[in-house]
C-alpha cells in the first residue's frame, strides 16, 4: 500500500517571500520538499530543502510518486484559486492528502493599490489562451485581464482601439510585488506603443458600461446600405428562440448587416460568432457593425454555405438566415459536427418554410417549433398615424432531443 503524502498546494502571492501569510510560511518551513516553478521556488533556495522544478502536474504527480516524503510543499504564484494550476493538480494528486492553502491575489493587490474596488469586477484570462477583450470591457465597468504567453497591454490597448474604445482607462500592473514593481495609469490610445514586462496585468474602467444584455436593438442603429437585414422584433424573437448561453458557439449563415451576429454575440460574451455571407458587401457591413457594437467575438467569413461551412468549430446555436435553397447540405454539416445543436431558421416564403420542415424532419424532429411573426409599425403621415405592415415571417426552431 502507497504511503498517503500531505502535500499543501500554497499560494505564494505576488513575489513570493513579502504577501505570504503566516500559515503559509509555517507550511514552507516545516516541509521536507518544496516544488514549483523557478520564479515560484527561487526565494527559498537557500533553505536546508529537497527541490523539484517543474510547473506541470504530471511531472509533479510523478516526482512525489518515487519519493517517501510526508510533508511536501507545492508552490503557485498568487492565489490557488484565481486562474492557477491547483485545480489539474488536486486531480493527479488524489491518491495522496491534500490541503490548499490561499494567498493575496493578483487582483486585490492591485485593487488595493490604485484604489478601486474589486466585488463586482470581470476576471477574464488571456495566459496563452484567446479572449474577447472588447466585449467583455463594453458590457462591464470594471474588468481584470490575467496576460501572459502572447498577449501584453498594449496588445489590449490596441485592441480596444481597433474597435473604437481608446479613451477606456487602464491601469497596468507590472512586476506585481518586486522591487521593479510598476503601476501605469492612462487612456488605451496612450499606452499602444508603450512597452511592458512580460509579468502584467490591467484592469480597465469604463463608466458607460452596457448595463443590461440588448435585444431587439433599433434597425436604425445599425450600419446599413442595400442589404438585407432581420428587422428588430423577428431578430428578438430570434435570439429568444436560440437561448444562447454565455459560453456558446454560434454560426450565422447569411449574416447580412449583421444584426444577428451582433446580438449573437452579445450574448455569448465568452463564446464565438462565426458569420459568413456570400455577398462581400455583406460581409463588410457585418464587419462595420462588429466594430460599432463591440464585438470581437465574431469572427467574419465570405462564402457560400454549405461549402464554407467544413472548417467551422462544431456550434452550439445555428441561425440560417439565408440558404440559397441548400438547407439541407446545412443540415448535414451542422448535425455532423454537433448532433445537439439547435438551429432557427427564418423563412419569407412558402418554400423555405417546407424546405425548413422537410430538412428538420429527415433528422427525425418531426414537429419543429413553427410560429409566423407579423410585425406593424405606425408612422406619421401628416396630422394622422399609420399603420405599416412589414411581410410576415416564419421563425423555425428544431434540435434532437
């Protein structure tokens, strides 16, 4: 039988030695080994200590397989329970006791320093993985941005100006706790060209933040020219019937201005919008929109689909907005890369609403949700209101059960 090990998983804080906690010092002290990364374990090299480098939780599992130690140390910077490597480490380490011991976070330290509260913050990672920056900065007053790998604040900044947001406050944290310790404090469109060590962070600050998730939005905000556009109540009713979810993947085939997308989008503010449209025209006012609203979760395609549609990640939500008669091949594509996804589709005509039925059914939903939307707006025409009738649309909504 293998001799359970306790080993204490402890966050270190910013520098590693100064925001310890005093259980978390008592810990170090009194373990036979201390593990971590370099930058992690390089303050208590010179204590009488077995040391094993490594920040991988294998090599961690397999280290302390070979090893009779009762008391083990496994240093990780910050705190274990803010974007750390704890959680794939208590995995491998389940055969073993174990105990996590937290610290001072990246976020309160800085908080603390610039002075701004930290309850009601959005934490997003970009530490080698991809983000939306823009989206997640309109939507909230404050957001925290845990860099690293390929992405530094300027890398933000730019972002945010590419999409029209460059007078957002930022402040920069770098070297968090060190004595090179740096904090910056200004307008994105300011800090572009500025260089930043690779150890940063940034909150931003944006004080007309979006306070609640639109729907529905006005066709007049929207960038248009001689394209087609699903108007403002079947849109709503649309986005309603998708019941998107934050983390979503969505495709919006036949994107048009972009309306869809966009509100796709601001649903799915940790996902992804894939549009595609044939028409380049198209594709450049869904691009435009894109900029306007914020989204840089919508990733813009020209082509026809089906044919274009192969190299897509599998989606959760489809909306088909125009199918050029092939929605069937759609069909096929969508089920094959997700069985479960649910698609809506919009139909003008008699013949698309069959065709929508027919494709729905040859995947066994044989009563697809079906409802027609008859919009009439009122307009002024002199000293009287008018009624004006839109053409009516059905709206269908199919997903295997």
């Amino acid at each position: 039988m293998v001799e359970k090990k306790k080993v204490y998983i402890v966050g270190t804080g910013m520098e590693g030695r100064k925001t310890l906690t005093e259980e978390a010092k008592a810990i170090i002290e009194n373990a036979e080994a201390i593990i971590g990364a370099r930058r992690m374990v390089e303050p208590f090299m010179g204590m009488d200590k077995q040391f094993f480098i490594s920040w991988k939780s294998e090599e961690i599992a397999d280290y302390l397989c070979n090893k009779s130690f009762t008391s083990v140390a496994i240093l990780v910077s910050g705190d274990c329970g803010f974007y750390s490597g704890t959680e794939k480490l208590l995995k491998v380490l389940s055969n073993h006791e174990t105990e996590v011991i937290a610290s001072v976070s990246s976020p309160a330290y800085l908080c603390s320093k610039i002075g701004k509260p930290w309850q009601d913050m959005r934490f997003v990672s970009l530490h080698g993985t991809d983000g939306n920056i823009v989206r997640n900065v309109c939507r909230n007053k404050y957001c925290f941005f845990l860099l690293g790998g390929n992405t530094n604040p300027a890398d933000v900044c730019r972002v945010l100006c590419q999409y029209g947001r460059g007078d957002i406050k930022v402040f920069i944290g770098e070297n968090l706790g060190y004595e090179n310790e740096k904090i910056t404090e200004g307008r994105a469109e300011d800090l572009v060209s500025e260089a930043f060590s690779e150890l940063s962070v940034i909150i931003t600050e944006n004080p007309v933040y979006e306070r609640s998730v639109r729907s529905g939005i006005t066709d007049s905000e929207f960038i248009r020219k001689n394209v087609p556009m699903t108007k403002s109540e079947v849109r709503s009713t649309v986005i309603s019937k998708l019941d998107i979810g934050r983390n979503d993947l969505c495709w919006d085939i036949g994107c048009g201005t972009g309306s869809v997308s966009v509100e796709m989008a601001m649903q799915c503010f940790d996902g992804k919008v894939y549009s595609v449209d044939k028409n380049e025209e198209a594709v450049g006012l869904t691009r435009e929109n894109a900029l306007k609203f914020g989204c840089d979760n919508i990733e813009i395609l020209s082509g026809s689909a089906p044919d274009i549609l192969g190299d897509f990640p599998a989606p959760d939500r489809v909306f088909v907005g125009g199918s050029q008669g092939r929605i069937t091949e759609i069909f096929d594509i969508v089920f094959e890369k997700n069985p479960l996804a649910v698609i809506v589709v919009t139909a003008v005509s008699l013949e698309t609403l069959n065709g929508a039925v027919s494709a729905f059914e040859s995947y066994g939903i044989l009563s697809p949700e079906i409802v027609q939307l008859a919009v009439t707006r009122t307009k002024k025409v002199g000293s009287h209101t008018m009624l004006s009738a839109e053409n009516p649309v059905y709206i269908i909504k199919g997903a295997k059960q």
